[in-house]
C-alpha cells in the first residue's frame, strides 16, 4: 500500500491512508496492512445485509474497487449512472485506473463466484487537492450499474459538529481476525469537529485500510457530507483516536466543474 501524497491537513498526529493491498487471488480476501484509517475504540460496524429502509438503499450504492495497477482495494461510490467516486490516493491518474472493477454486491451471503464486476477503468478526473477521483464505468448486461443500484447525492451544507453520520465501506477487522472478507459494513458515528481543516471534517466513525473513499452520509437527510479518507493515531490492529473526509462543499463544487 502506498502512502498518501497529499497532505494538507493541520492538525497534528500519526496519520494513515486507508487503501488496502489486495490478495492474488481476489477470492482468499488475505489482507496484510500495518497501515490503515482507525477504528475508535471497539469496532462499532455491522453488516449493509442488516440494514433496512434508506439506508440500505444509500448502502446499494456504495461498493468495493479492486485497482490492480497498483495490488490494491479501496471502497468506491455512485455518484452518477456510470460514474463512481473514489480518493486520488487510491487511483491517482489514468495509468492506475486501467482494469479497475467495481462489485456492488460484495456482501455478505454472496459467494465470490456470484458478485457482479463493472468495468470502472475509464479515467474521469483526479483533485489531489481534496483526494478525490471520478471514474466512468461501462454497462453490465445493458445496465449502468447507477440504473440497478441507485446513487448518492451530495449535501448541499456541510455536516455541523455533533450531528450524528455513518459511513458505508468495505471491510473487516482483518487484525484481529485474519483471512475475514472485506463486505460492505455500515459504521455509526458522530461528526467531531466540523471544521476539522481547511477541507475537512473529523468525526468517531470506525473504518479500517480499504474504507478509503467510503461515503459519509447524514443519519438524517441521507446525502452524502463528506468523502472519507484519513485516520489518525492508528496503532498496530488499526485503533486510533479518529477518522476525517473532505466536506461536501468542496466535493460538490469540484464535481460540478465537470458537470456531476
């Protein structure tokens, strides 16, 4: 796994990506990272197959990437029909996007043999600047994978501090259990600091190495308040003191740019 090349953020504190490196063999789901974004105190996820209502069809829309330009896997998001989202850290140019695949049924229940992959190559645009990279997927069956499994929407205000968020993310606590499989999880939390940065805000929900560019998502409206992608104070199984994303604001001015 790589580190993370930009890093504009001004608090102080040991800080870690959150891509993780991907197994030969897709299907054994071995992940070895020391590195990894934070669970905060004990782990506090449960599985997307166990959610219900709109946040199970928020969760539909958020799945696993698999980028094997660079052995690695990282979490990813509708944010259109054809195009997903994910961190710049996790594809950072079009040479890295080349046969990078989405899978928005990797949960739990469904063997590897029956999870369905979007071809997500195409390279859309990167901003480094706020870790954030647009992917165009092709269709599958004669289906964008949007028309079957939906997509975010963007908040229009960013999230304010204390209000209660979750975050949508592939993983597992592959620390303390060795060989799990990284299915969609659901993390409850709150926001910490809102202005945690010039770009971010921090908040306590848990995520581990390949939740980067999960979906952080208003427990109230739904829309989605920030692209997640640090954590700070990890130690050798992944617990550190908390985890922060780019805020909406600046997502949905940049995605606007290029007419998203």
């Amino acid at each position: 796994m790589r580190k993370l090349r930009y890093l504009g953020l001004a608090a102080a504190g040991f800080l870690t990506a959150c891509g993780a490196p991907e197994a030969d063999e897709l299907e054994q789901d071995m992940l070895m990272s020391s590195e990894s974004n934070v669970i905060v105190g004990s782990v506090d996820w449960t599985s997307s197959t166990l959610l219900s209502g709109t946040e199970a069809a928020r969760a539909n829309a958020v799945g696993y990437i698999s980028i094997p330009q660079v052995g690695s896997r990282c979490t990813a998001w509708l944010v259109a029909d054809d195009v997903v989202i994910t961190n710049n850290h996790c594809v950072s140019r079009a040479a890295e996007a080349r046969g990078a695949r989405v899978s928005f049924n990797y949960i739990d229940g469904v063997s590897s043999t029956a999870r369905l992959w979007y071809d997500c190559s195409t390279f859309v645009q990167t901003w480094k600047n706020l870790d954030m990279t647009a992917l165009r997927c092709a269709p599958l069956n004669g289906q964008l994978p949007g028309q079957v499994y939906g997509k975010l929407t963007l908040s229009s205000t960013d999230a304010a501090s204390n209000a209660s968020i979750y975050v949508v993310h592939q993983n597992c606590d592959y620390n303390t259990q060795s060989g799990c499989s990284p299915t969609k999880k659901y993390s409850p939390g709150s926001i910490l600091n809102a202005n945690y940065s010039s770009t971010d805000a921090s908040y306590n929900a848990d995520t581990l190495g390949g939740s980067s560019g999960s979906p952080v998502l208003s427990a109230t409206s739904h829309e989605v308040v920030a692209l997640h992608h640090y954590g700070f104070g990890g130690d050798s199984l992944g617990r550190g003191t908390h985890n922060s994303g780019v805020r909406a604001s600046l997502i949905k001015s940049a995605l606007a740019g290029i007419g998203l």
